[in-house]
C-alpha cells in the first residue's frame, strides 16, 4: 500500500524564483540605446542649429576683421556651409554710423568640417546678399574708417588666411564724420570682390568694385578697386563723370575748391592713399575737362562764373592734407598753354601760385591771345592788319594767405614776346615783315 501509494504520487517540478530585476534591466538598456540615437541625431543639430554656432563661429570671423560682429541667426549646414542673416559689423573704439563698417541680410560662408572642428580659422568665401559697405572719412584727421579693419592671426598663433569676400546687390555709402556725427554724401550700387593679399604683401584684402549690376548691359558705371592692409589703404576711382557729382557729394574739405573749379566731363582715374598714420594723399588724372582758374581775364578777384576757363584740359592734381598741386596742359583763349597752379590750402580763399606757359605758337589773324595779357599790348597788336606770327608768353599769378582784412591781394608778372611777324600798320599800307616784340608787365606797368 505504501508502495502504490508512493508510485502514485506525481513528480514535483522546481519552479525558479522570481527576478524583478531583469525586466528593468532591459528596459535600461533599451533607454541608453536610445538616448545614444538620439544623441546622434540631435547632437549635429544643436551644434549647428543653435545660438551655441554663434559662440563657435563669431570669434573666428571677429578675429580675423579685427572687428565686432553680430548675426540675427547662424546656423550650419550638413556640407559645413555656414548661414546667416542680419550681419553688422562694427570697428571696435568708433561711435555713430561711421563705426558701422556693413551690413547684408545674408552671408554664406564656404567651409569644411575640418576647419570648423580643428578651429583653424580658415573660411574660403564669404558671399554677401545685399551688403552695405560704409566708407567714412574723418573731418579731422582725414582717415578712412575702412582703415581700422585689421585682418590678425587666429588664436593658435598661426596667420588665419582671410577668405575672398563676394557682394551681390550691395551699395557703397561714401560719407564722413566727425566724433559719431556722419554726414551720407554718395550712395554707388556695386557688385564686387574683395580678395585676400598675397602672403608675401602680407595681411589685407584687394578691393574690386563695379557700380551698376554686371548682368545689366547698362550698368556700365564707376569702378572701385583699392587695398585695405595694416600699412593703410588705397583707393582708385575709374569713369568718374563730374556732371553726376555736386558739391555735396564731396567732402565738407574739399567743397569750395570743388565748386570755385566748376570742372566739367570725365576722369580716367583718381586715386586716394591714407597710412595707419591718417595721413592722406590723393591725384585726379584729367583728360579733355573743362575748369576754373582761380582769378579773372585781368588777374582779379572774382565769382566762380567770371573766372578764366582753361578748356580741352589733361594733366593731373595732386591733393594733400594741406592743399593741392596741379599739372595742367589745356587752351587759355586761342592758345594752347601749360599750367602748374599749387594751393596752399583747401578753402576757396586759400593762397596760390598759377604759372601759365605758351611757347611756340603761330597766331593767325583775328585770334585771342592769352587773358592776363594787358590791354595796351592787345591794343598795340590791333593796329596792325592780319597779323602772323610766332608767339612765346609765360604769366606768373599769385595770391597771398588769407590776413586779417581778408582775401589776399593778387600779383600779375609775365612776359609776351613774338617773332616772325608779318603785318601792316593801320595808317601805313605797306607789310612789315620779321617783325619781333618783347613786352614785359605786371599789374601796375608795362
């Protein structure tokens, strides 16, 4: 019985115990799992979608302007393309408008991941949709705000190369200011470049500017090419048109002059220099204009329409902080004339020497001679009948400094001498011929 009942029985089976730790095990598992995709995923995106770009990227461009820079948004794209939108940049340490180098509501920077991540500071474009370039000049001191752009080393002590910058659709504001007062004189539509230096030049950018669009067939306009580096900057302006420019579009400086001068028609060029120092320098090269000498036909003081025009003029101007020379060669009357005027100074008023030169010239019959001429000579010359004859004249005018009474008195000497005369007397109907004259005079005697 106890046999049976114990083959009856039935087999007990052992049940392992419970773990509640293994589910929760995977679970955790699963959420780090996750979290490493997810990190994946997101992390690119808050690198390069964030105001984090900002603090990578900003101090890279700051440092090599050598300016302030600020963005509305900046992100990165996956090709390591840098976007961003509403860029200022401001020159450290100057106040107003003038401190605001440009603006664009867009700037695409071309990079690569290497560079953003080795922090070398090596962008290779930079192309601007509608920038603003402002370029200022100070009432003062006669520097260009342009100059305070310093392109400096990235922070590991290696020279960052400064990348080739593009502007589309952009304008050009020529201005000038005193302190954070700016006064807008010009605004030029341009597309242009500005491109690094060669290493060996050392660190600064060429500038290459058109105005007008380059797709418009029309846009045909004033080129501006320069340099921008530590030792300064140079500028050169080409197909200057002086009928599209008054004189407020010219620096407060050089107002007066510009207006007593009157020059009309174009320029091949004009260039402008400023050293880190501010110390400027300038030449215009003019080829068949038409301008003002500072005097009238009989060597006086005189308004800017009863000056001596001197037409079909070439030669070139060359301008300092302290006044302006010029090299002219140009028709004064009927005779083809050499001028050097030197101002000694930039105001209307300003002291100057004008030597006029003529030499070798054949007068015909009923031709105007040269103004500053005096009347008795011209006189004496009109009591002959068709008269010819070989013609040399040099005329000094000068103006002394601004005094206390005033404008400075003006001093007339020169000299009128032909020869190769051939004439007859009014009252004697017979030719003289080889006839010579020499007549020498200043503002009181002949």
């Amino acid at each position: 019985m106890t046999e049976n009942t114990h083959l009856d029985m039935p087999r007990q089976r052992t049940k392992p115990e419970p773990d509640g730790t293994h589910r929760p095990r995977r679970r955790r598992g699963l959420l780090v799992l996750l979290l490493i995709v997810a990190v994946a995923v997101l992390l690119p995106v808050v690198l390069t979608r964030t105001a984090l770009v900002k603090v990578i990227v900003l101090p890279r461009v700051e440092s090599m302007l050598g300016a302030e820079v600020t963005v509305s948004s900046l992100v990165i794209e996956p090709n390591a393309t840098i976007i961003g939108t509403g860029i200022e940049v401001r020159l450290p340490g100057m106040d107003g408008p003038a401190g605001q180098l440009f603006t664009a509501e867009r700037i695409e920077i071309t990079s690569s991941w290497g560079a953003l991540l080795l922090g070398s500071g090596t962008f290779r474009e930079m192309e601007l949709t509608k920038p603003m370039l402002r370029l200022s000049r100070d009432m003062q001191s006669g520097s260009i705000n342009l100059g305070e752009l310093k392109v400096s080393s990235s922070g590991s002590g290696s020279s960052a190369t400064p990348p080739r910058v593009i502007m589309r659709e952009g304008t050009i504001e020529l201005g000038e200011h005193s302190g954070d007062r700016y006064e807008l004189l010009r605004t030029l539509r341009v597309e242009g470049s500005l491109q690094p230096m060669l290493a060996s030049e050392g660190e600064g950018f060429e500038l290459a500017f058109t105005e007008g669009s380059v797709s418009d067939p029309q846009g045909r306009g004033l080129g501006l090419t320069g340099r921008v580096s530590a030792s300064g900057v140079t500028l050169t302006l080409e197909g200057l048109e002086f009928g599209q420019w008054q004189p407020e579009h010219i620096p407060a400086q050089f107002r007066e002059v510009f207006d007593l001068m009157r020059i009309e028609g174009g320029i091949p060029r004009a260039s402008m220099s400023v050293r880190a120092d501010g110390v400027a320098t300038g030449q215009v090269l003019l080829d068949g204009v038409s301008l003002n000498l500072p005097f009238d036909a009989q060597g006086h003081q005189a308004d800017r329409d009863n000056l001596v025009r001197l037409r079909d003029v070439t030669g070139r101007v060359e301008l300092t902080d302290a006044g302006a020379e010029a090299f002219l060669e140009g028709t004064l009357g009927d005779l083809p004339s050499k001028v050097r005027l030197r101002y000694d100074g930039l105001t209307a008023d300003a002291g100057f020497r004008c030597a006029i030169e003529t030499r070798g010239f054949v007068l015909e019959s009923e031709q105007e001679l040269q103004p500053l001429v005096p009347g008795v000579v011209i006189r004496r010359l009109n009591d002959f009948s068709n008269p010819t004859m070989t013609v040399d004249a040099s005329v000094v005018v000068e103006r002394a400094a601004p005094g206390a009474s005033g404008v400075g008195a003006i001093k007339v000497t020169g000299e009128l001498e032909f020869y190769d005369g051939s004439a007859s007397f009014h009252d004697f109907p017979y030719v003289f011929n080889q006839m010579t004259g020499l007549a020498r005079f200043d503002e009181e005697k002949i």
